[in-house]
C-alpha cells in the first residue's frame, strides 16, 4: 500500500506533461477528440496507476544506479530512439518496464491508447484530476476493492 505521500506523489506524476514523470510513454496515438471518460475508465485507470508506480520507481532507481546520475533521460516506450542514450543494462530495464507497464494497463482493462488519452486529459481537465484523486484516495483506503 502507497503511504500519502506516496500516494500525492504518485498522483502528481501522472499529471505532468509526459506519462510517469517523463520517465515512460506508452506506443500508440491518442486521438485528437477526447470521448467521455466515464467512471469505469477513472477507476481502471487509477488502479493502473497504483500497480504501475512502485514498478516505475524500482526502474527508474535501477537505471539511475546504471547512469550513475539522477538526470535518468527521458524515455518514451514507443520512440526506440530514447533508449539510445542507455548503456544496454540500463535499455533493458526500460525494456523490462515499458513491457511490464502494458500489461498492467491492459490487464486493468485499458487500452494503451485509451490510457495516454486519459494521461492527456488530464493536463487541463481539474475535474478528472479530482476524480481521478478521489478514486486512488478511496483504493487505497480499501485495498480489498482492487
């Protein structure tokens, strides 16, 4: 279970311009007209990112002790170009992690396309990002419900 601060932290990277901190982006386009986010969408959604935070921070430690520098590169899962920067241990992290990342998201029930939409519309839309918030707040008070 993610501590609040934890939590805080967790929803706070999810809201910056990349996915994950910059760190990690998924393949696929988001489409350029955003459809209704219903309340299934929030909850899958919230639950991936729960599951996906303590693997994104065991990759990003992983790959900043390979590095030897806390400037970890950005990385974008679907721009082979981005792991270029990585020595090979360091790409196969990534690697490791972007993989790992599409299962969760599917296996909460998204697609890779309908998760960076959501990410997106989050940059401007307060109340998502409150939905969102209240949705991690009320999984992480029930552990049970995920």
């Amino acid at each position: 279970m993610l501590k609040k601060r934890e939590l805080i932290s967790c929803f706070q990277t999810v809201t910056t311009a990349s996915f994950l901190v910059g760190m990690f982006l998924f393949s696929g386009q988001a489409q350029a007209q955003t459809p209704t986010i219903n309340s299934a969408d929030v909850d899958r959604y919230a639950r991936s990112i729960l599951a996906l935070e303590p693997a994104r921070q065991r990759a990003f430690n992983e790959i900043k002790k390979i590095v030897g520098s806390s400037d970890v590169p950005k990385i974008l899962c679907n721009d082979a170009n981005s792991f270029n920067a990585l020595p090979r241990n360091a790409r196969r992290v990534a690697v490791d992690y972007c993989n790992q990342s599409q299962k969760i998201v599917e296996g909460n029930g998204l697609t890779i396309d309908r998760f960076n939409l959501i990410t997106i519309e989050l940059q401007n839309n307060d109340s998502l990002k409150e939905r969102i918030y209240n949705t991690l707040l009320r999984l992480q008070k029930n552990p049970n419900s995920r």
